[in-house]
C-alpha cells in the first residue's frame, strides 16, 4: 500500500507546539477511573489547546513502593465504586463495563503506548506522536473496558493497535524491546517521585490532582492565565 509523505511543518507552527500548555496524565489500563479520564481529558485539553502528555505508569510497581495494598477493600466498598462507575458510565455514555479479569496485568499495553510514540516519527513538536499515543491508549481501554479483552495478551494488543492505525506486529516488537521496559519503569519512579500515590493523575505545571473527579480542578487550572 502506498503511502502519503506528511506535509512539511513550519517553524511557527512547531514553535506553537512547544509553548503550548501540558497536562501529564499518569494511568494504567487496571484503573477503573484511567478509563473515564481517557476520554474525558482530551476533550478538556482542546478546549484550551492544552498538549497532553500520556504518562503510562505501572500500579502495581507503584503501590508496591508507596506501600498501597489495592486489594485491601471490603466488599461493602467495592460494590459502591463499581455502582459508581455505572453512573459515570450513565453520565458520559461511554459503554463501560465490568471486566471478567479483573485487576489484570498491564505492563506489556502499558509499553505498548510507548512504543506507539517511538514509532511515530515526526518533525512537528512532537504531536504526531501524542496523537499515535492517544489513539492507542484508547483503542486499548475500550478493548478491555468496553469488549472485555484479554489485555494481557500479546496476540490480543497487536491485533487492537492493528485496528487504531498501527502495524500491531512492529508495534509489540518495540514494546518488548529493553528500552520501552526501561522507559516505563522509568516513568513509574518520577511518577512516586512526585508524590503520586493513585491513578489516574494529573499535573498542571506542579500542581497534582488525583482521580477523575478532579477534572474539574484540572479545568479550572487551565483556565488561568499564565
């Protein structure tokens, strides 16, 4: 199949990228409210031409050097959050839905985001990249938030970054590879290192704000002038 050569991109426009405000958003596929946030977040970043910064992070790495026990929750709580996030569900009309495996792994989807923007060569200021990064982390929440997917697997993510747009075969090789199990590792340590303690997180500049019903907050915080 042939390809199309990306338009050139000039320096205003790359100049543009790079002052553009950020939000970091750390999450993990195991995350009920990464899910909602997933979705929600891009919306709230375009509305102020805000970049946004995929930060996959490993949670059980991360618990386990805070020191959090995610299973230490009693069944009378965990049938409040999951009633919970059916009213968000409700809420937003995302078509969440339990998963039969649940916690599950997600080291190898999480390099996979990775490995979406290391493929993805551009000269833009990095927005191509940001756009494969998105465009996968999607494409794997709704696999297993929406469809129930083995997350997992291997053979399961290659076959979901094939259907968001990517070579899904070259995609889990680069996932695979030392330097994306280096880089999230990586980005798992300055996550504990800035006080995360929970996903999903978010920073505006230094300010954190944990979970999705803090989005609000995240707004308000890029309403103000800089």
């Amino acid at each position: 199949m042939a390809t199309v050569a990306p338009a050139p991109i000039d320096r205003a426009t790359i100049e543009a990228v790079l002052k553009m405000r950020s939000v970091d958003f750390y999450f993990d596929f195991s995350s009920t409210n990464s899910y909602f946030a997933a979705f929600m977040l891009p919306e709230i970043c375009a509305r102020y031409d805000a970049r946004l910064n995929w930060m996959p992070t490993h949670s059980a790495a991360l618990f386990r050097s805070t020191g959090f026990d995610v299973m230490a929750m009693t069944p009378r709580k965990a049938r409040y959050l999951w009633r919970d996030h059916a009213r968000y569900a409700e809420l937003t009309g995302l078509p969440f839905k339990r998963p039969s495996r649940f916690p599950i792994k997600t080291s190898s989807a999480l390099r996979a985001v990775l490995a979406a923007g290391h493929a993805t060569k551009s000269d833009d200021g990095g927005a191509a990249s940001d756009r494969s990064q998105r465009a996968i982390a999607q494409a794997i929440m709704r696999a297993y938030w929406e469809r129930d997917e083995d997350i997992s697997d291997r053979g399961v993510l290659a076959a979901v970054a094939s259907g968001a747009g990517s070579d899904g075969a070259a995609l889990m090789q680069i996932a695979d590879a030392t330097a994306a199990r280096d880089a999230l590792a990586a980005i798992t340590e300055q996550a504990a290192a800035r006080g995360v303690f929970g996903l999903p997180t978010f920073f505006v500049g230094d300010e954190m704000f944990w979970g999705k019903d803090r989005l609000d907050f995240v707004e308000r915080s890029l309403k103000r002038p800089e």
